[in-house]
C-alpha cells in the first residue's frame, strides 16, 4: 500500500541533492514530480492542488532557505503537510454520554462494514475493557446478519438475534432498550449498505440516526475505491452528521488515494484503519505516523504497541530466563517465536511499518516470507518432543521421516536447522556477552541466514 508513492517521493528528494538551497526553480521541479506522484496514487485533484500549494508555500519561506539540506527540509515540509492533510492527530472515540454509547456504521455494500464492527467491538472489548452488544439492521442480506452473529461469538461478544421481516428502525429501538436494561457501555449498531448511493438507501440510514441520536457516526469506506471513495464521502458527509471515518483495506495493493482524500473531502477525522483480514487486524489511524510510513520512514511506535499488545509476555519471561541461566535454546523455543510473530499479524505486516530501506533488506530474506514461516512451524510439528529438545538428535533417517511427514523436501529440513543454529548462537551470545556482543553477532546475518 502506498509504495508507489514512496519510491517517487523519494525520487523527488534526491533530485534536490546538491542544490546550496530551495529556490523558486527548483521547488517547482521537485513539486510537478510530487503531484504526478499524488494523482498517480488517485488522490482527489481538490486535494492534490491544496496540499502543492501548502508545501510550495511553506518551503520557500525563511527558515527553510536557510537550510543546508533542502532535501531535508523538503522532507520536513512535505511531513508536515501530509500529517495536515490526513488530521494533525489521532482522533479517539468519544464515550461521553449515558451509556450505552451507540455506534452507528454507515458505508456502502462490500466496504467492509460488518467485518470492521466485529473489529471494532473487539477493540473496545479487548483494549477499552468495554462491555459491547452488537446488531445488524441489515434485513435485506440475512447472510450479513449472520456474518455478525458469527464474529460475536468468535469475539464472545453478544448479538442481538433479529428477523429478516423486522423494520430496521423497529430492531434499532429494540437493541437500544436492550442495551439500556442489560447495562452495556456500547451498542454497535451495523446498517444495510447498496452497490450505489440511492436515495432509498439514504432515507433509511437518516431514519436509523434519528431514533438512534448515535454519539458515534463511523462512515466505513473501502481504501482501494480511489476516485469513487471520495464521491461516496461526499454523499454521506451531506446526510449524516458523520464523527469519523474507518478506511479498510488499507493493507491491500492499491494506490491509496483515499487514505490522503477522505478526510480532506469529509472534515472528519479517520479513526481507525483496517490493515488485514484477522480481527485483531484494525488500528488506531495516527496521521504523523502514516505521514511517516508514506515518505519511507516507517512507523516503528505502532509495531511497539502491537508487539506491546499480542507478544504473549509470560512466554518472552520463560525465554529470557532459562537463556538467563545458560539453559540451551530448543527447537521449542524456536517454534514459540515464530508462533509469537505470527500473532503480529506475520512478517509482512512488521516489515510493513519499517522503514524503507530496513524493510526491503529483512523482505530479501527468504525466511521472513509469511509462507515460509509456516512451513517452519510445520516441520518443527513433524518432530517429536525429544528431537525438539536436543536438535542433535536428527541425523539423515530421522530427517527424511519429518520430511514427508511436513510434507516438503529434506532440504527445507536441512535449512530449518541451520537458521535454528544461526539463532541459537545468537542466544548464547546474548547469555554470555549481553546486548552488545548479540548485536556484533547479528551483523551481516538478515541477508545470509539460510
């Protein structure tokens, strides 16, 4: 997502290595070079024209002229601007009223609404420790009901079972009085969308907010739509009193405009961002972070708190003491590490919120690949406890037996427990040099670890 953006942006800043300084003929290259980039990535023209004209403005000014690195500074501008445009902050939920809090998601059909409220009502429940109903007043796709039915009990989250043959406004009230005499701080309230703004469709949802007076109005909006997510905000923008925006499918290979659009077209600030298909896959939108990650710098808090978040931290205790007390690294462990990251949301995912550079030199490894990660898990399940236990153990038989029974060759084998002695050195280096010998330790071993 974005990477086409990133790879021209940062195009345009090396074209301003050398110059003494930002001036009028240059910024004007460097800035036809931005906006190509910005329409290529189907960002709105509006919008497009704005932010040229904001970054023009700003880095010809005083302070930046003075600048020894006017690439630097261009960055600087351009930082800034871009975390301008997608909302200075991040924008948190408002919770104030007499509970319950009613949430009421708006969006067309197939932008990702049911799925994002199960995200959502895990994220109060899990980070917010909110207690959470969910309900659907879709009655024209009982597949969609049932779809939320299900994430609720996945998430041991309730649902309130509606009919097909109830009027949405009739199931709205209903879930509201329930809500209201079973003490839930938040009522989800899921709405039927179309392949296309309709009035019908309009009429309904307006209807919905007035019975519902939500404290929440989420518009929910499909990131890879470009152009069309931003007529869409429009629409909805003019009737409804909208709080905030969820951009889905922000993970995905499109050119994402929207992310850069959407709150510039709608004045409302995005709140989170779907970025994956797991449910824990939905994140609080942090514009300077995005700013960061679209201009190559990556967004190393967000993997901080999502490692702070999923890494189980009883497990990484265990680890750090028996390598504390000179025991040997297992097979075991090895699996339970692998197991941790893909509780992250998998390889991709990490490397996704790295910078630039970091990132495409841990993604040349073919043993950060999602898929290859799995396959190591499924090896090491092919072993019995005591080859997990002392490795040393597995000589040729042994191998060709977890082989087949994996289901791959003797080779991923053989390179399984050669990344496994690759890391296990790493772990006596941490016991008995600390940190620093760990570090000379690791040096060169992302690209070669084989």
């Amino acid at each position: 997502m974005l990477d086409n953006l990133t790879q021209r942006l940062a195009g345009v800043i090396k074209t301003l290595r050398g110059q003494a300084r930002i001036t009028e003929e240059n910024v004007q290259d460097a800035l036809r070079e931005v906006r190509m980039a910005l329409l290529e990535a189907d960002v709105a023209l509006p919008v497009v024209k704005d932010f040229i004209a904001q970054v023009k403005e700003k880095a010809l000014g005083r302070e930046v002229q003075q600048s020894l690195s006017p690439g630097q500074a261009l960055v600087g501008v351009v930082h800034a601007e871009l975390t301008r445009l997608m909302g200075e902050s991040n924008a948190a939920l408002n919770f104030a009223t007499v509970p319950p809090a009613v949430f009421l998601m708006a969006g067309l059909q197939g932008s990702g609404k049911t799925t994002s409220s199960g995200k959502l009502a895990k994220y109060l429940k899990e980070q917010l420790n909110k207690k959470v109903l969910l309900v659907s007043c879709d009655v024209y796709r009982p597949a969609a009901i049932e779809q939320l039915r299900v994430l609720g009990e996945q998430l041991e989250v309730d649902f309130l079972p509606v009919e097909p043959s109830e009027k949405p406004e009739k199931i709205a009230v209903r879930a509201l009085d329930h809500a209201r005499r079973h003490f839930y701080d938040v009522l989800i309230v899921d709405t039927a969308g179309r392949l296309a703004i309709d009035e019908q469709m309009m009429a309904e949802i307006k209807l919905l907010h007035a019975a519902l007076n939500p404290i929440e109005t989420l518009f929910v909006v499909d990131a890879m739509q470009g152009q069309d997510a931003v007529n869409v905000a429009r629409a909805f923008g003019e009737a409804l009193p909208l709080t905030g925006v969820i951009l889905t499918k922000l993970d995905g290979d499109s050119r994402g405009g929207a992310a850069l659009s959407v709150r510039h077209v709608t004045q409302k600030p995005i709140k989170f961002v779907g970025v994956g298909e797991k449910l824990a896959a939905l994140e609080p939108f942090h514009p300077e972070r995005m700013a960061q990650r679209v201009l190559g710098m990556g967004d190393v808090l967000s993997l901080i708190e999502e490692a702070h978040r999923k890494v189980d931290h009883e497990e990484a205790q265990k680890l750090a003491q028996k390598i504390k007390k000179g025991k040997d690294f297992d097979l075991e462990d090895f699996r339970s590490q692998l197991l941790q990251m893909k509780k992250m949301g998998g390889v991709s995912a990490m490397l996704d919120k790295l910078p630039a550079q970091l990132g495409k030199l841990a993604a040349e490894a073919p043993q950060f690949e999602d898929k290859a990660v799995r396959r190591l898990i499924g090896v090491i399940d092919s072993m019995t406890p005591q080859e997990r236990r002392f490795p040393a153990l597995i000589k040729a038989a042994r191998k060709r037996r977890i082989a087949t029974g994996a289901g791959v060759q003797v080779q991923e084998v053989n390179r399984l427990l050669n990344q496994f002695e690759q890391v296990q050195k790493m772990m006596k280096s941490m016991a008995k040099g600390g940190m620093a010998k760990l570090m000379r330790g690791m040096k060169g071993m992302l690209p070669g670890m084989r």
